[in-house]
C-alpha cells in the first residue's frame, strides 16, 4: 500500500483528534483535544501543502482553553461540535467565522461538572455519543446524563446506572445506547422508560476484560464493535443475541478507538495503546460488504473472516500510546503521546 505520512510536533499529548466535516469539498480542517497539560485546549488546525517539496504541513487556526483533559471529541455538524472533560462537564462548542475573518473557537452551552460522585467531588466524564441533537454522557461516577444541543438543562440524569465506572456508550437506535464498563459488563439502556435499571446486560467476554471504545457499523447500527484492554476487537450482530460474532485479536496493547470509513464501511481503523494504527481491509478481490447489498455484511461473516481480511500497518509503530484517530476519504489523521500529530495521505480505501 502507497501512502505518505507527515508527522508533526505540537508539544502537547493529543487525546482526541478529528475532520471537521466538509460533505460538499475535501475537508483540511481538523481539531484536536489535549490531555496531561496544566491548561489544556481545544485547537482548530488547517493544511498548508508545500509544492515544492511535497509536504503537508497542519498550521494552527485557532483555539480555545479547555478545563480539565479532553476526554472526548465529536462533531454534530461541519460547525458544531461537543466535547467532553476529566472535570465531569460536556461543552458544545461553535466553529464560527465572519466576513471573510479566519474562524474562532465559541462555547455556546456549558453542562458543568454534572458527573459527580455520591460525596459531590468531581467525576470524570470518561465519554458521550450523539444522534442527531441528543447527547448521551457516562461517567466514572456510573450516572448518565441526557443533554440535547439545543437545551442548557441535563434533560435526564439516569443515577446509579451502572455501580462502576463506565467507559465508553454509544447509540443503538434513538431510544436505545449501549454502554460498557470497568467489569467488562455492555449494557442496553430504553432512555424512554423512566426505569434506571438497563433492559439487557451481558458480558464482553468471558473474562472481566474492560471495554476502551465502542463503535457502531455506519449504516447497520445493530452491528457494534468493541475494542477492550486486551488488544481485541469482539462484534455482536444484536438482532440476534448477545453472544458476540466475532472476536479477533488484534494489538498488543488496549484498542483506544474503532473507526469504520463512512463511504466504504467494509473498511476499518484502529489504533491503541502499543503505538500501532491499523487498516482492516476485505482481501484484494474478494466481494467486499457494499456488493454483499443486503446479503452477508464481512463483519458478520463466520469465524473465517479472519481470512478474508488483510491487516496493514499505517505507519511504524510508535513508542507511545495512539489515542485517537479519524478517516476522512483517503486521509486518516492520528494524535499520539508523544505530542505529534501525524498525517497519512493516499491510504488505498477505493478497490
């Protein structure tokens, strides 16, 4: 696979990193969330490419100071985004630019310090997943918080949903999300009952192995896949059961996020805490998941989808952990540890 990757030193730890989407051009900007500094920002960052020499270079915007480690980073659209803090708050955030002006950072709604312990010290806020305007957070504190984009008031605080940390939610459907936690237990939450009790539980694997990250397929949200501590991917098909489809395994260390490609989501990356990022990919010419139509999906294909798929290495592997990542057509961006963002251009998603 022919790719180019830049990489480029931006002094801080990246937690999160992600396209600011641009549905109707080629996207070049990007934001990112720091962690680990005394005053950590929200930053705003474009390309500059240099013909001469071929290199792509990321110049900082804008940005913005941030309370508390950024946990968590997510765009509603190509101008509001939300983001979530080690200091038990969630933001909703504006990118905004006038008259020709280069755009600034706005915070627009601030949910302050609603994860807390019972002893009303601050819990972080360890996630949140969105569906359309409606924002679901969770918390080390075990509560969920029911936020929407155009409300200043938690619409709906689920207590004691879980009596450990939980670590990672996503949604299901409108009315349904799925959270994991610190035992290895995934949940199933009706956020339309008023019931704080979970209407399904079960368990990631057989062991009490915690669940990093959550990610639903693109355009089947009952397929969902798991990165855990342990380096593996585990996908469940849950019209059917809770019993997981597939398990692979895959890093050395902790899988820290799972992205599909949103126009071809037979395509998968991964990245974690061994300092690899990953490209799943169907096999050079096998039938890939958008020909199946409404047939087999790859990812729910039996326990030989292991050799249906080619696994490749973005990158070299890196002596720090991998925090984030995000694919916007054939560009992915990654935000690592060792405080340098990295660029890889040209990654061979059209067969």
């Amino acid at each position: 696979m022919t790719h180019n990757i830049h990489g480029t030193f931006v002094s801080e730890k990246i937690n999160k990193i992600r396209w600011r989407p641009d549905f109707m051009n080629d996207s070049h900007y990007f934001v990112t969330g720091s962690w680990d500094n005394d005053q950590n920002a929200i930053k705003l960052w474009d390309f500059q490419e240099n013909e001469e020499d071929a290199e792509i270079y990321p110049f900082l915007v804008t940005e913005l100071p941030h309370k508390g480690d950024i946990t968590e980073l997510k765009f509603l659209n190509g101008d509001f985004f939300v983001t979530s803090s080690s200091q038990g708050s969630v933001h909703l955030m504006k990118i905004s630019s006038e008259h020709g002006l280069e755009p600034v950072i706005e915070s627009k709604i601030r949910w302050e310090g609603i994860h807390k312990f019972p002893n009303d010290e601050i819990s972080p806020c360890t996630a949140f997943c969105t569906y359309d305007n409606d924002i679901v957070s969770v918390g080390e504190d075990g509560n969920i918080n029911l936020l929407n984009s155009n409300n200043q008031n938690v619409v709906r605080t689920i207590e004691n949903a879980d009596s450990c940390s939980i670590h990672c939610v996503t949604f299901l459907k409108h009315s349904e999300i799925l959270t994991g936690n610190l035992r290895g237990q995934l949940k199933i939450f009706d956020i339309r009952v008023s019931s704080n009790e979970a209407s399904n539980t079960f368990m990631l694997s057989g062991d009490q192995v915690s669940p990093l990250c959550l990610q639903n397929h693109p355009t089947q949200r009952h397929l969902v896949v798991a990165g855990d501590e342990e380096g593996s991917i585990t996908i469940w098909d849950l019209r059917q059961n809770t019993y997981p489809v597939n398990l692979l395994d895959a890093h050395e260390g902790g899988v820290m996020e799972i992205h599909f490609h949103l126009d071809h989501p037979d395509q998968l990356f991964t990245c974690s805490t061994a300092g690899d990022i990953w490209h799943w990919s169907p096999k050079s010419g096998g039938v890939s998941s958008l020909s199946l139509g409404n047939a087999e999906n790859i990812w729910l294909a039996s326990e030989t989808i292991k050799n249906k798929l080619d696994v490749f290495t973005l990158m070299p592997k890196l002596h720090k952990p991998v925090n984030s990542l995000d694919v916007n057509r054939n560009k992915v961006l990654c935000g690592c540890d060792n405080e340098a963002i990295y660029l890889i251009n040209g990654v061979n998603i059209y067969k």
